[in-house]
C-alpha cells in the first residue's frame, strides 16, 4: 500500500488524478432524459452515502462525459480525485489501485472490462472497503447491469440519445453557444462520422474548434478530415 499521498496530477498506466478543471464541464453534459440521474449524482457526491455508485449507460449516454465532468468539478472545490479507465484492460494491473483511497473520490471506468478478471474484483472490492473506511466515495462505470454481491451501492442510470434530429439539434445549439460557426454540409458530416456516441461528438466539436482557432481556419470538411481524419 503507499504510504503517501499520491502525486496531484499523475497519469501513470491509466490513472489520471486531476487538480485543474481540464476536463468537461457539468454544463456541458447534455442532460436529455437524465436530469434525475444527474440531481442524484450530484447529491452523493455530496453525502459520500453509499460509499459505491454505479452509473450505468450504454455508449451514446454520456456516461464518461459525465463522470470526467464531475471529478473536474469535485477538482474544482478543491477535492483532487482518481480516473481510471479500464478500456485498455489486457495492459492494466490491479495493484495501480493501491493508493487511490487516499483520494476523495476514484472513478473507474468500463469496468465491466476488468471485472471479468477475479484478480480486479478482489482489488476494486478491497478498494471500495478502504474509501469507505475514509470517508471517501466510488465512481463504477459500465454499460451493462451486472453488479457484483460485494460492490453494491447507489445505481443509476442513464438514457442514452438516440434520434437522429435530436443529436444534429444538441449539435448545432452547442456550436451556437459557444459561436462556432458550423455549416449544414460540416454538421452533417460530423453526424456521419460521430454521431454514434453523443459525447465523442461534444469532444470532436470543442477539439474541432480549438484546431480552427490555432491554425486560424474555418471549420470546413475538409479541414475537419485534416485534422480528425489522419
């Protein structure tokens, strides 16, 4: 176990501890459907009671969007926290969790990836008894509903956006309200290639116009495949 805080902003093997609100913004989660599920987060990440929460969401819901966006605002009041991703589960190991209960809050991501190795649910379950015993709280993220007997806790669940003209309508009011000038051809492209996940979308907009702003180009397809694309 460490016997020391672990460092304000690391990202080693897939922990990122963050410090600066560099991730989404709560304001930016596209809350469609979700507005309880969201109140309800907000709240235990207030009580810290029960220590475990699952949030639970298929890919276009938003789920590590707004799991990102509230460790950046827990950051933000001064409560550093944990991400771990487990996307890329074959390279992990589960002793990087050693540690995290020194954090206010740890959130895992796409467990569902590690849990099917008994080696994580041993480690995840001794983590979630060590935050627990500290006061602190534990994000579990994954699509599916399966949840473990020993890492019960809060469910929630979000909804995911799945009609078309609702994703073009949440793109361009985006791309309005942070001016960025989109033409019909672009957003539709965009829908094309990422509209299957809403957050990846979001992400692809604001890296989109970022690119615009440095390099002092308009947003058009082609520059977008120039800059997405290669």
């Amino acid at each position: 176990m460490a016997n020391s805080r672990p460092s304000s902003i690391q990202l080693v093997q897939g922990v990122l501890t963050l410090t600066a609100p560099a991730w989404p913004k709560l304001n930016q989660f596209i809350a469609f459907g979700n507005e309880s599920a969201l109140a309800s987060l907000e709240h235990w990440l207030n009580i810290k009671s029960p220590s475990v929460c699952w949030l639970l969401g298929e890919a276009s819901s938003g789920k590590t969007h707004l799991a990102q966006a509230l460790l950046s605002a827990q950051s933000e009041l001064g409560e550093h926290g944990a991400f771990v991703s487990g996307k890329e589960a074959k390279h992990l190991s589960p002793e990087m969790l050693q540690g995290l209960e020194l954090l206010p809050i740890v959130c895992i991501d796409d467990v569902d990836a590690l849990l099917i190795q008994p080696s994580w649910l041993l480690a995840l379950t001794r983590l979630s008894i060590l935050i627990r015993d500290r006061g602190g709280c534990l994000m579990l993220v994954q699509k599916n509903a399966h949840i473990p007997d020993s890492l019960q806790g809060l469910v929630l669940q979000l909804m995911s956006v799945e009609r078309e003209d609702l994703k073009r309508d949440i793109l361009v009011s985006r791309s309005k309200e942070s001016d960025i000038q989109l033409s019909d051809v672009v957003v539709a492209w965009l829908l094309k290639q990422f509209g299957a996940d809403l957050g990846q979308l979001m992400h692809v907009l604001d890296y989109l116009d970022h690119a615009s702003m440095t390099l002092k180009r308009p947003i058009t397809v082609p520059f977008a495949k120039q800059v997405l694309l290669q």
